[in-house]
C-alpha cells in the first residue's frame, strides 16, 4: 500500500482529508508537533501519527522516509508579532527544507495547499509568504509538485462559519472589519477530493489549481447568511478603512489574536479565482455554502424550516 506523509494533518482540513482517504489505496503519516493535537485521527486505521519537528531537516526527513507522496498543509494565519518572521519560517523556510528532505529520501510527489491570493508581491504577510513558498516549489522541477489555492474554507469544524456563529450567538451588534472583502468559499469536502485527484493522477504535477466554490459572496453577506441560518436578528455594522485599523489593532492584544493587521491586509486582496484552472480541470463539481452549511450550523430557522416542509408533507 502506497504511503502519504501529510504535515499539519492534524488540522481542519487534514482531520476532512484523512476521513476521505479511508478505503483509497493511501494509508496516512500524519506528522505533527504534539501526537495530542491528532486525537481525531488516533483511531482511524489507516492513519499512523509521527510527532516530530518538521522545521528539522532529519525529522522531516525520517517523516518522509517510505512514503510515495507528500501533503503539505501547514500554515499560520497569524504570528507573535507583525514582522513577517513567522510567517517565513511557516511557510518559505518550511518549502525549502521540505524540498530539501524530498530530494534526500527520493519523494518525488508532492501536493502544497497554499491559498487563493497568494502572490510574492501580495500585501500581507501571509499572502505572500504562502506566494513566495509556492515559488520555492514550483523552482523544484525535478520533483513532481502540484499547487493547489483553496479560497475560504468552510465545512463542520470550519474557524469561519463557525466563528462568526459563534460571535452572532453571543454579541448584539456585531462591527466587521473589511465587510466588502470578496471570497469564493470553497466545500472541506472539495478541497480534499483535489488533494486525492492530485496524488493519484500525474498529469497534475507541474500544475498549479485554484479552487473556489460555485459563488461569490462578500463577508457582509456571509454574515448575513449565517444570521439567518441561526434564526437570530442582529445589527451588523460594516467597518470603514480608519475603523477596520483600530478593530485589527485592538484584537492584536486579545489572547489568540482573532483578527489582526495582517488579517486585515489579506482582506484587501479578493479571494476569488484567477489565472489558474480550477475544479473543472480536476472534473470535480464544488459544493455550494447553501447546500452544506444548514447541516453543521442549521439554529432554530432552519429546524422551523424543515417542520414547515414536514407539515406541509404532513409527515
Ligand atoms: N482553512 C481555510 O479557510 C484555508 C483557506 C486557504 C488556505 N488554507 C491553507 O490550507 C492549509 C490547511 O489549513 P487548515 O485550515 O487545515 O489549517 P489548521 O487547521 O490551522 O491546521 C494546520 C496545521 O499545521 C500545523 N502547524 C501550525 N503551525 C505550525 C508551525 N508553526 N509549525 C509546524 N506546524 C504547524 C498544525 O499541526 P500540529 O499542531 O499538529 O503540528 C496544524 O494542525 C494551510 O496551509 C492553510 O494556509 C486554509
């Protein structure tokens, strides 16, 4: 059976990934920092958990050691300061040292998830140093790299619906920092099928993919959307550029930083899809936000929905 390394599968999307390769070909390495942060993962049988520091050229390189193929899904969206460092290190210094330890245990296959946006010139530092690792890859032409740039993710367990849910649930009025930014949310389930037809098709490889969803939406409609999905009335009170600032300056003293300035830039740049083919090269059809989201955050509107078509088919 052919072996998949997956770095940072102990994530949102690599917890979807590891569930959609059950019963594939791939059995699954997860590598991660703390065998504890892959608890999720600790009972699926084809999947093996590796602690190790991945930022160590002999660890990744022992991680990699009799695997067919590699994932790499490790990324920050923010860091201790707003210097850029932890990003680099994340991102840039993670592609070289991970090309490094393909080339030294001949894993030629290798799938990096960045980010739809990302660019080496882009404003934010995690836009670009997500652009500037992809460059580290693609200069890699001896190995078979496929790039793929997921817009937003969403999908149950997502930090996006659920986030703003959870915020909507607590708070009155709810201020939002760059409510015109543009994205194309895109379905777990999607992503992780694009990461499966990368590692099983060839002709992949030297390809770049942008992966956005079927529509769309401005954040400020997203926030509308899952209000209502929550069947709660709130004012949402959109943010101009001076306001955004102080928001994103603010909450970089929050524990956890659940916005920053660097977030804030990112917003400035739409993630929506560009030059690259997207899922219809993959021959995979996305999913719309309105046909999964209802399952994980579905609150009492939706529930009164259903009873109304229950009634109404007097079941
Ligand atoms: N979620 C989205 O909306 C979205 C959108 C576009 C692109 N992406 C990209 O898709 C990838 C996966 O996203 P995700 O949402 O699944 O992320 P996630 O839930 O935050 O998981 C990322 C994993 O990376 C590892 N990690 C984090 N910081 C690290 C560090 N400094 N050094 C080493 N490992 C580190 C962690 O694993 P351990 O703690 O186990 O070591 C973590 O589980 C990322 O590259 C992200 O940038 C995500």
């Amino acid at each position: 059976m052919p072996l998949v390394a997956v770095l940072g599968g102990s994530g949102f999307l690599g917890g979807h990934l590891a569930a959609a390769l059950a019963g594939s070909p791939w059995r699954v390495r997860v590598l991660t920092r703390r065998r504890g942060h892959a608890q999720s993962l600790w009972l699926l049988p084809h999947v093996d958990i590796l602690e190790a520091d991945v930022h160590d050229p002999g660890q990744l390189a022992a991680g990699l050691e009799g695997c067919g193929a590699v994932v790499n899904l490790i990324g920050i969206l923010n860091e201790r300061r707003d210097d850029g460092r932890g990003f680099r290190r994340a991102h840039v210094e993670l592609a070289t040292t991970l090309v490094a330890a393909c080339r030294a245990t001949g894993v030629r296959r290798l799938v990096q998830v960045s980010s739809l946006a990302a660019a080496p010139d882009a404003p934010s530092h995690y836009l670009r140093t997500k652009g500037q690792a992809e460059q580290v890859l693609r200069a890699a032409d001896d190995l078979d790299v496929t790039i793929l740039r997921p817009s937003v993710v969403f999908g149950p367990g997502d930090s996006f619906f659920n986030r703003f849910a959870g915020l909507l649930r607590l708070a009155p009025a709810l201020p939002l920092a760059g409510a015109d930014a543009r994205f194309q949310p895109v379905y777990v389930g999607d992503v992780a099928a694009a990461i499966i037809r990368a590692l099983d098709d060839p002709a992949t490889s030297g390809h770049t993919y942008d992966l956005g969803g079927p529509e769309t939406w401005t954040l400020r409609e997203i926030v509308d959307y899952t209000a209502g999905l929550l069947g709660v009335t709130r004012l949402i009170l959109p943010l101009g550029g001076a306001l955004s600032r102080l928001q994103a300056e603010l909450c970089e003293f929050v524990p956890g930083k659940p916005f920053s300035r660097d977030n804030l830039r990112s917003l400035g740049v739409p993630s929506v899809c560009g030059a690259h083919p997207g899922f219809d090269a993959l021959d995979i059809t996305p999913r719309s936000i309105r046909a999964i989201v209802p399952a994980y955050l579905g609150g009492r509107a939706e529930r009164r929905r259903y009873d109304d078509l229950r009634r109404g088919a007097r079941r």
